[in-house]
C-alpha cells in the first residue's frame, strides 16, 4: 500500500474551515445555515460533515486533492497560505457538484459508503445542492475584493474557474455519450478526460500561481502541470477501476456495467483480432451488461496487455507534469516543487 503525502494532512484543517465557513456559515437569519435552511444541510451531508438528519458526524470525504493542489502551488511560487484557501475551496465546491450531478446522472445510491444526497432527498432537491455549491464556489473568489484582492484579479479567477466548469461539463456530456458507443478512438478519449478530470486539476494549479501573483509563463506552467497530471490520474482511476489494488483478489465492476470507455478499453477494442474481439463485441453489444460480462472483458484485457499499456500512459504524462514544474522558473521554494513531483508520482501509482 502507497502511503499517502504528508502533504494532504498539512492544509486538511485550514480546508475544512474555509469549507464549513462557506456552507455552514450564517444566513440572512443569523443562524447557521445548515439549521436555517436544509438545502445546506445537504451539502454538509455530501461532504461528510453532517448525517441526514442533522447531526455532526465525522466521516472521510476524500483527500481534498483540487484544493492541495492550489495551496501547494501556491506556496512553492511564494504566495501565502491565507490567499490560496478562498481558492482552494472554490475549486473543492465544484468538484464536488461535479460529483452530486455525476451520482443522479448515473443514478448511483452509494459514495463513501452511504446513501447519496439525491438518494436520500431525491433528484430535484440533489440538483439545487450541486447547483448551491456552485454558486458558493462563484462567491468564494469573488468575495476576495473585500480583502483587498484587486478586482481585476478576482475577476480572472472566476473566469479560470468557470472555463475549467464548463470544460468539465463537456467531459461529461462526451462520457456519457460515449457509453453506447464502441467506435471511440484514443484521441476521442482523451479529448473526454481533458475536460472531465484534467480541466479541474489544471484549474487548481493555474489559480493556485495566479494566488501567487505569478508572472504569466509561470501559471501557464503549473495549468500545463496540472493539465499532464489529471490526465494520469484518470488512467490510473480507470486501471484501478478495473483491477483495483495490486493485491485484489478479483476484478472490481466499477463503471464497466455502465459502459464507460475507459482507456483499457478504448485500447482493448482498438487492438482487438478473432476470438477477443468477437468477445469484446458479444458484451458491449447487449443491451444491458451483466456482473458475470467483468471477468469476460478482463480477461481479454489482460490478454492484449491493456494494463500495463495503460499504466505506461500513466507513467509517461506524470514525467510530462514534473517536466513542466521546470518551466516555472522558480527558486522561491525548491521544497514546494520537490512536493508536486512528490504528488504526481503518487497519484499515478496510488492503491486507491
């Protein structure tokens, strides 16, 4: 198992306040807005802060990658703390709007172990939660005018934000889209991931150097570093999907049931002859796939060597990440870019 960098526990208290501080803060009431309000209430359960009924629980809501990721570059570009957190929150509310509407889309009754938000509340109540977050993570750059960020630079976060928003709802509608589709090409798949996964992480470090106030060759650098990094962090979700960690005992169904064209799969078909193919196709043209098709397709990929094709990819773009680290030009915190590297390299061979 690939422990986890030390990285992730250093800013986890600073983003959990800035976090509840946006979503739990007062209302026009004056009262917490979880208590005013059960539409907080329901991002607050989303991020694993509340049960549905109100009550504090205390529960793992993920690593807080986006937001890491911002504060890190951040810093290692000379920037402080306090600056990057309004930021780093931002780009953690849409991530997980993202992952509110991803779960009605995919009509999926379970994240992190328990009932999802529009499981519990329904569909339409789960759409105005997403929504919330959004308009939250919105104010939460904005409002840094009455900080004293000038407005012009309030103002270019938002509009990096929303790009990266947008971007990844075009990632979506591709995957979707994908899904009863068999003819998808590496580049199609890529052109999929960029927006889906990769836009966001992009976003998280070219906000994270604008915190900074870094000179212009130096966010484009770290956007491109994210850039490299979301779309091997996609391939290694998409091998663990399938395979799950080294030492599983048998395959996982993860989006597989769903159709989902992963890059092992993209791969498998475009390489497929005989026997593989005409199995690949008797799976992947019903219309419903069954539990018993995963072993089936896993199979065949582990025939055409999917994997390690995929974790290659991986492996390849992660040292694209790290190279353009050296595009950044800075000598302010040698540690902090030392950490990015450190973070590209586990997120391509993370267990989970």
């Amino acid at each position: 198992m690939i422990s986890l960098p030390s990285v992730f526990g250093r800013y986890s208290d600073g983003i959990e306040t800035e976090l509840k501080s946006l979503i739990m803060g007062h209302g026009s009431t004056g009262s917490p807005r979880a208590e005013s309000l059960p539409l907080y209430r329901m991002m607050a359960y989303h991020m694993g802060w509340l049960d549905d009924q109100g009550e504090e629980v205390r529960m793992e809501g993920g690593e807080r990658i986006h937001a890491t990721i911002c504060i890190l570059v951040c810093e290692a570009l000379g920037g402080e703390l306090t600056k990057a957190l309004p930021a780093a929150a931002s780009l953690e509310l849409v991530h997980n709007f993202s992952l509110i509407h991803n779960d009605i889309q995919d009509g999926s009754p379970e994240r992190y172990h328990r009932p999802t938000v529009w499981w519990v509340w329904g569909p339409a109540q789960g759409i105005n939660a997403g929504d919330g977050m959004h308009a939250l993570a919105r104010l939460s750059l904005l409002r840094q005018t009455e900080k004293g960020m000038p407005y012009e630079q309030s103002l270019k976060a938002v509009a990096t934000l929303d790009t990266a928003c947008l971007r990844l709802c075009e990632g979506q509608y591709l995957d979707l889209t994908y899904q009863e589709r068999v003819d998808v090409s590496q580049d199609a798949y890529f052109r999929m991931v960029e927006g889906k996964t990769a836009a966001l992480i992009s976003c998280a470090a070219e906000l994270g150097a604008q915190m900074a106030s870094a000179n212009e060759g130096a966010v484009q650098a770290m956007a491109l570093y994210g850039r490299k990094l979301g779309l091997a962090s996609q391939i290694r979700d998409d091998i663990l999907d399938l395979w799950g960690p080294k030492d599983a005992e048998a395959p996982l169904e993860g989006n597989l049931l769903n159709k989902r064209k992963s890059l092992p799969i993209v791969y498998a078909i475009r390489n497929a002859t005989g026997p593989e193919k005409r199995a690949l196709g008797d799976v992947y043209f019903k219309r419903v796939m069954d539990p018993e098709d995963i072993e089936k397709v896993v199979g065949v990929l582990d025939m055409l060597g999917a994997r390690e094709f995929s974790q290659e990819m991986a492996d390849n773009l992660c040292q694209e990440a790290i190279q353009a680290l050296d595009e950044t030009g800075s000598s302010s915190n040698s540690k902090g870019i030392e950490e990015l590297g450190s973070l590209a390299r586990f997120m391509v061979a993370r267990d989970s």
